[in-house]
C-alpha cells in the first residue's frame, strides 16, 4: 500500500510541475482511497480480475493502479 502511494504521489507532484497552474484538476475517490489528477485525464475501461484496477490517461502519460492482494 505504501508503494501504491508513492506512485500516485510521485505522478501527482510530477503532473503538477509539468501542467500550467490554471489547469483545473478533479478528484478521484473510491472506498480505497483518492487522488487528483488534471482534468484531461480521461478513464479507461481497464479492469482487474481480483484487485481493483483503473486507468486514466492523457496525452504522453498514464497513471495506472493495481489495489488488491
């Protein structure tokens, strides 16, 4: 879980530096967990057979998660 985390938070920070500030962002949120990312991420149809799994991408970059044992 700890990795999980720093993953996101790493691309989090990543984007955030890369992106104009009057970018808007929106939130994520599930029963796991949430994080931002810039509006024009859009989500994928990826899924998971026994973990929780999501997709958003934008152009040139992707954030992927795999949340499950």
């Amino acid at each position: 879980m700890r990795t999980l985390f720093t993953v996101i938070h790493t691309a989090v920070v990543f984007l955030g530096f890369a992106s104009p500030s009057e970018q808007t962002w929106r939130k994520i949120e599930n029963k796991s967990f949430s994080f931002s990312v810039p509006s024009s991420f859009k989500k994928t149809d990826q899924s998971g057979i026994d973990s929780f799994v999501e997709e958003y991408v934008a152009d040139g970059i992707e954030v992927i998660f795999d949340y499950g044992m």
